[in-house]
C-alpha cells in the first residue's frame, strides 16, 4: 500500500529521518512512537508530500506521491491546526471536507453527527469560527473531518494530545470502528493508546527506526522497557 | 525592575524574528520611516520660508501653531489607531514577583519610545533651529518649544486613552478621521475659518506663556488615568480581550453549481468576508471607484496616457491589492489544501476567477464616469481586459515566489505582514505597461491603434485563461515546498 524507499531527509548536516526501508500493508494499523525530536511528524509530513525528501521517496499505491496527486483522493489527515481553516464554522468546515469526497451537505452532517457525543455538543450547530474554539475542541473537528468521506489512507499525527481523558478513551474506539479497510498510521508519544489500538508498532529514534514490530504482549515488554529509559 | 524591563524590551526588538529573518520587510519599512523622517525634516526646515512668501504680512509663528494644531489632531486620532503600546510584554511578567504599579509604570512609558514622538520633532526642531533668532527676540522661543513638546507628550498619552475608549466603538476613529479630512478641506477652500481661530488662540498661548504649560497638564492627567486603568485591570483577559464573534452564514447559492471550483471561490468569498485586512481590500476598491472624481475638472484629463492609468486603478483595484498575496491569504490553512482532493489547478482556478469576477462588477459602475467623459467608456472596458487578461497572470506566475505567511486574524490597519519590497514594486510595470504600449502610436497619431492593442493582448490573455492558469500552477508546484515551509512558519 504504502512504500518508503531509501528516505531521508537532512537540514544542514543534520539528519533528521533516514528511512532505507518501509513497507505498510492495506488494513494495517501502524502506531508511530518516539520521543520528542524522534521524525514521527517529519516522517508523516514527507508521505503526505508537504515537505520534499533529501533522497528517495515514498510511493502510495505505485504512485510517487511527489508526483502524482492521485493518493489525495484516498488520503486523509490531520496534522496540526494548518489543517483548519479558521474562518470558518465547524459545520461550514465539515461541509467543504465533504464536498471533496462527493458528500453533500446532508451526507456530510449526518455523519459527523454521528460524532455528537465525542463533541460533547459543544461544536455542531454553533455559530463559533474555529479560531475561536479551544485547542481541545478544533482538534476534535480536524479529526472527524478526517473521517469524513471514507478515506483508505488515514494519517494522524499525535491525535491524543490536548484532549481530556474521557475523550481520548472515546476517540480510542472512533479509530477502532473506522479502522475496517483502512491503513491508518498514528504517531504518539503516549505509548499506552499506542499499544491500546495499533497492530504494528514502529519506534523512532533520532530519525531510525530502532523496532518494527507487531502489536502482541512481547513487543509491550520490549517498548516499555524502552522508554523507561 | 523598571530598567530590567527595559532592558528587556529592548533585547525583544533586537532579537525579534521580524528584524532579521524578514529583512526586506524591515529594510522596506525602514526606508519608508527614513523617507517619511526626511520629507519632515526638509518639511520643517523650509516651512518659515514657505509660509513668509504666503503670508507676506502674517505672523508665521502663529500660522504654524494653526497647521499644527490641525497636525495634532489627526497625529492623535491616528495614533490611537495604530500606535502599538507593548501590551503583549507585559502578559509574560504578570506571573512573577513584579509590583503591578511597575508593570503599568513600565508599559505606558515605553510608549513614548514611539516613532509618532520622533515625527512632529523632526521637523519642529529645524524649524525652531532655523528661526531661533527671531523667536528669541519675540520672546516665544520658550513658549512655542514647550507648546509643542508637551503637545506630542499630551498625544502620547491621550492616544493611549482613546485607544482603549475607541477598542470597542471601533468605527469612531474613522468617522472623526472623515470629519476632520472634511473640515481641513472646507478650511483650506476658505469655507470655513477654523485656521483662524486655532491661530488666535496659538496667538493667546504665545502672549500669555504660562499656557504653553497647559499640555504638559494634560499628559500628565492622561498618565495617571491611564496609570489608573490599565492598574485596575492588569489581567490577561483584559489586556487581550478575546473577541468571539458570531459566525453569520454566507449563502451564494449560485456558485454551488460549480462544483469544486465553485466550492473554493465560496470559500475565497468566506475568506475576504471574514477577515479584517482581506475586507479592507474591497473596502479600498470601493473608495477607488470615487479616484477619477479628483481629475476630472483639472487640465490633467488633457493627458490622455492618465487615463490608462486611471483605467488600471478602478476596474483593477481589488486584483491590484488581493493578487499581491495570492496564495498567502491561505498559508494558514495551506497544508490543508496541499493534502485534500484539491489539485493545485482548482486553487488557482479559483483566484482567478475571484479576482477577474471582482473587475467586472468595478467595471460596471465605473461606466457611470462615461457620462462626463465619454471617452471612458472606451478606455474603461480596454483597461478591464487588460486586467483580467494580464494583471491577474502577472501576479499568478509571481505567486510562485511569494512565500510569506500571513496570519489574517491581525488588524488590517498598518499591516504589512506578509508585503515585502517586490509587492510594491511589481506594480510599476503593471501600471506603465499599458502607458508603455500605447506611447509609440500616440506619437504616430493614433492612440486608438495602441489602445487597441492593450485591450487585444489583455483578451488574448482572457481566452488563453486557461492554458496560463495551468502554466502558473506548474510554476508553483516546483516551487510549492519552499513555499509551504514558509507558510509554516509562525512569527
């Protein structure tokens, strides 16, 4: 599905990611881990083509993504809040999401209703601009919008971070349920709702991957003792 | 305390992103205060003799005190517009061990570190240098100096008043502004005398010298009110107010018909509708419209190539404005249109025709000047094609090289993030251009033949509209990671 090849990516002297080899598989879940400065976002910036590789590239369904625009129409995620687009409402927001994967206005809010509770009403139907929502509350709609429309490719980078613990159990079971037919890669520094819901595990270190391995009680073992350091 | 904050404001200008990573801006904006600074300077120091040869028999001192109480005026009302106060700075002591009356202290003082202190100096001290023999043998060296310093103090600090007063009516500035710009007019045009008592009581100042004290008074007045305020109300939530606005629905039901493109201009319409500086954008087309108006009695409409000129202002003045920061306008969201089912193409799609659709409806009542000037009906619908047809795509292409972010939640006033020295200069060929293409056959005798050209070549430009967006995207797309990483880039 996914292929890294031979990436890496410099500024200056410095090496920030040095991927030789990446093979991601259809309906694999993959939880990126590192510490902080680690490449995860770097890693997920150059597959989604927003920053260009020092060498090599990253094909997407035989598609170079540098290339082509093709993976766009397959591809969702949400990496930070240059993701949204303040001046508009949440609704409004949805919507345009919407319109990209062929939804129309009445598709697209019957499924991000679906979501209400996740919301915790605090963002359908509000007459706010997302600049003016908390950070809490405009990362939970650049999540659902990415979401919207299917995608087979979901990328989200540190989806857990600045949500409230009953949110983060909740957005846990949202990327459980979506997860069918569908390749998602996560990145977290927070290694237990890593474990909690990925099937591989891949950890960064100083832009390497140090351990590829998949999701069972042994590999929780090994990243533990990991980070404790 | 109150130096180690000096201190530190001053290591804040030194090391601020703004000063060294954007050099040009700061280059430009420097060469633009260097120029506002000289045009004082001579301002001042040709003023006496200026106003000697107007006023053969009038006491120039007094005549000055007239102008300049107009001055101080419009420097006060300005100033509570744009004069920034270190509000900001202030936010990041609030936490710490700092006696709230030596933040307040610190924050309204600094303030007098402003350029709008420095302007009225440079050109009263040349002023004051070159006359001060004869101030002294009238015995008003002293009062006029004093006058004047504790004026620009007086506006410091009453500024700062009216800055926090006008934050929530924020439309009064600008009616005052209006009013005043209307009665220097009348003034000016001896409709009124206003001049004349504002020398009179400058007359009064100068004979009576302990009234030149009276503007210190009122700085120091306007000191301790704001001592008082901004003491009183040292929280964040004050400092920075935070303004929620409500979210009013955009309905244009006609552009949903377009699909996607349809669906990027509606949120290119939501973008210029939402957002204070992008707004101010139509806002100046709209004033532009009234730009023929100040030519139309003077001999200067015998100057036929003005009228290109005029042509380019009016129907193109949103394009003009808009299409200097492209793709900046979305470098907020960028990464978001890099990522989607979004080709680069739609986006560009989009801005074109945004910008062409903003030059028909200019065009439309600008053809009410055809009334008077009939010519105009020729010259207008030519300068328009040219617009759509060749001012657009020379921004398109530059947009590959214009790689500032800009945050568009910032006031529009004085904003020039985002503009650098190119902006303006690109507009020199746009507008001469034209000039440029019709001047051969003006001096052939056939003016209409070159006119006939600009509006052919700016049609060509239409019809091949869509070969050109394609070319301008493929000339982004190679550029677009350079691009994105500035547009990531947060000041």
């Amino acid at each position: 599905m996914i292929r890294f090849e031979n990436i890496s990516k410099k500024y200056g002297q410095t090496e920030v990611l040095n991927i030789p080899e990446l093979e991601i598989s259809k309906n694999e879940i993959i939880g990126l881990v590192g510490n902080n400065g680690a490449g995860k976002t770097t890693a997920f910036s150059i597959l989604l083509d927003l920053i260009k590789p020092t060498s090599g590239r990253v094909i997407s369904k035989n598609d170079d993504v540098s290339q082509s625009e093709e993976w766009k129409s397959y591809t969702a995620s949400f990496l930070d809040d240059s993701f949204l687009i303040g001046f508009l409402t949440p609704d409004e927001y949805f919507e345009f999401i919407g319109t990209l994967a062929n939804m129309n206005r009445k598709e697209t809010l019957e499924f991000v209703n679906k979501y209400e509770v996740f919301f915790n009403g605090e963002i359908i139907g509000k007459k706010k601009y997302l600049r003016d929502l908390s950070k809490g509350n405009q990362k939970k709609v650049g999540l659902v919008a990415a979401l919207i429309g299917h995608p087979e490719v979901l990328v989200l980078d540190e989806p857990f971070s600045n949500l409230d613990p009953t949110s983060q159990i909740r957005l846990k079971k949202i990327i459980q349920e979506a997860s069918n037919d569908k390749t998602i890669l996560i990145s977290s520094h927070d290694l237990n709702h890593v474990l909690d819901i990925c099937t591989r595990v891949i950890l960064l270190e100083k832009g390497l991957i140090i351990k590829d391995i998949p999701n069972d009680s042994a590999a929780v073992e090994e990243i533990q003792t990991y980070f404790a350091g | 305390m109150f130096w180690t904050l000096i201190r530190h404001r001053w290591k804040s200008f030194f090391r601020s992103p703004a000063l060294t990573q954007q050099l040009f801006q700061s280059i430009f904006m420097g060469l633009f205060f260097l120029y506002l600074a000289l045009n004082f300077l001579f301002l001042g120091l040709f003023a006496s003799k200026i106003l000697r040869k107007a006023y053969p028999d009038g006491n120039i001192y007094e005549i000055m005190g007239g102008i300049l109480i107009y001055y101080f005026l419009f420097d006060l009302i300005i100033r509570s517009l744009i004069q920034k106060f270190p509000i900001l700075e202030v936010k990041n002591y609030l936490p710490f061990n700092i006696s709230k009356s030596t933040l307040t202290h610190f924050l309204i003082s600094t303030s007098l570190t402003s350029f709008f202190n420095l302007l009225p100096l440079l050109g009263i001290v040349p002023f004051i240098a070159s006359n001060w023999g004869e101030m002294l043998s009238l015995g008003i060296l002293i009062p006029f100096s004093l006058v004047i310093l504790g004026w620009i103090l007086a506006n410091n600090f009453l500024g700062f008043l009216l800055d926090r007063l006008f934050r929530k009516e924020s439309k009064i500035p600008y009616i005052i502004i209006s009013a005043l710009a209307l009665l220097l007019y009348l003034d000016y045009n001896n409709y009124v005398q206003l001049s004349g008592y504002f020398r009179d009581a400058f007359h009064y100042v100068l004979i009576h010298p302990w009234m030149s004290l009276v503007p210190f008074l009122v700085a120091i007045i306007s000191y301790l009110l704001g001592f008082q305020l901004i003491k009183n109300n040292l929280y964040i939530e004050d400092l920075i107010p935070v303004k929620v606005t409500e979210a009013k629905s955009i309905q244009l039901g006609f552009l949903e018909r377009y699909g996607l493109a349809g669906k990027l201009m509606l949120l290119e319409v939501k973008l210029i509708m939402r957002n204070k500086r992008a707004r101010m954008m139509v806002f100046i087309a709209l004033v532009m419209l009234a730009y023929p108006m100040i030519f139309l009695q003077g001999e200067i409409m015998e100057m036929n190539w003005i009228k290109l000129f005029i042509g380019t202002f009016v129907t193109g003045m949103f394009a003009l404005n808009y299409g200097q920061l492209m793709l900046s306008w979305n470098s907020t969201h960028f990464d978001l249109l890099a990522t989607r089912k979004i080709t680069m193409i739609d986006i560009f799609r989009a801005k074109y025709y945004i910008m062409a659709f903003s030059c028909v409806v200019l065009l439309l009542p600008a053809l009410l000047y055809g009334i008077i000037y009939p010519e105009f009906l020729w010259i207008f619908p030519i300068m328009f094609l040219y617009n759509i047809g060749i001012t657009i795509f020379i921004y398109m292409f530059l947009a590959a090289y214009n790689s500032k972010r800009i945050d568009l939640s910032k006031s529009a006033v004085m904003n020039y993030e985002g503009i650098t020295i190119a902006h303006f200069l690109i507009m020199v060929p746009i507008i001469i251009l034209p000039i440029f293409i019709r001047y051969p056959f003006a001096k052939m005798g056939h003016p209409v033949l070159g006119e006939s050209l600009i509006a052919l070549l700016g049609l060509l430009g239409f019809i091949f509209h869509k070969t050109l967006i394609v070319r301008s995207t493929n000339l982004f797309r190679r550029n677009r990671y350079k691009i994105m990483a500035a547009f990531r880039k947060k000041n």
